[in-house]
C-alpha cells in the first residue's frame, strides 16, 4: 500500500504522509519505501490537536516525538501512530 508515492501538490502534506510512512514502518519492523526520504519540510509543521508551537508544550513534542519525526520536520504525538506517550507523566517545570 505505501510502494508507490502519493500523487499531490501540496508539498507539507507530502511530508507529512512521508512521516507517517516512515515511522509506521520503523515501528513494525518494515522497509522504507525509497520515495519517503524524498520529503523533508524546510520549517517546522506541527500536526495533531495537541501540537503548539511554543514553549513547554512545543519542548515536549519534541522530546516525545518518533524519531522519524526529526528527518522530514513534521512532528506528532507518538500517540498518533500508537505509541504510548512518556507526556501522559510528565509535569511542566517549577516555576520560581
């Protein structure tokens, strides 16, 4: 089902597809297809209802985030392709 590359225009939601691809392989123990590595953003998209791009919150998605997320800049909860997220336990820092 992920061989052949989406056909589209839109290049963020081609890497955001890419992403999903990648880690959805990663996780089950899959090959890559070779087009995935092909789509990498320029900036930073945040994708999920949980994802803002700014302090601690932002932090978190980052620290918590499959690692494919980092190659193609497209970053999701690890909840979102069924990974338990470490977030759930976390508290935000002290303030002074």
């Amino acid at each position: 089902m992920t061989a052949d590359e989406p056909a589209g225009d839109d290049a963020a939601d081609l890497c955001r597809i890419a992403a999903v691809v990648h880690e959805l392989c990663d996780r089950d123990g899959v090959a890559v297809p070779e087009w995935v590595f092909a789509h990498r953003s320029e900036v930073d998209i945040a994708w999920g209802r949980r994802c803002v791009m700014e302090g601690f919150v932002w932090e978190q998605t980052l620290a918590d985030a499959p690692e494919a997320c980092s190659f193609h800049r497209v970053w999701f909860d690890r909840e979102f392709v069924g990974y338990p997220s470490p977030r759930r336990s976390r508290q935000p820092p002290a303030v002074p």
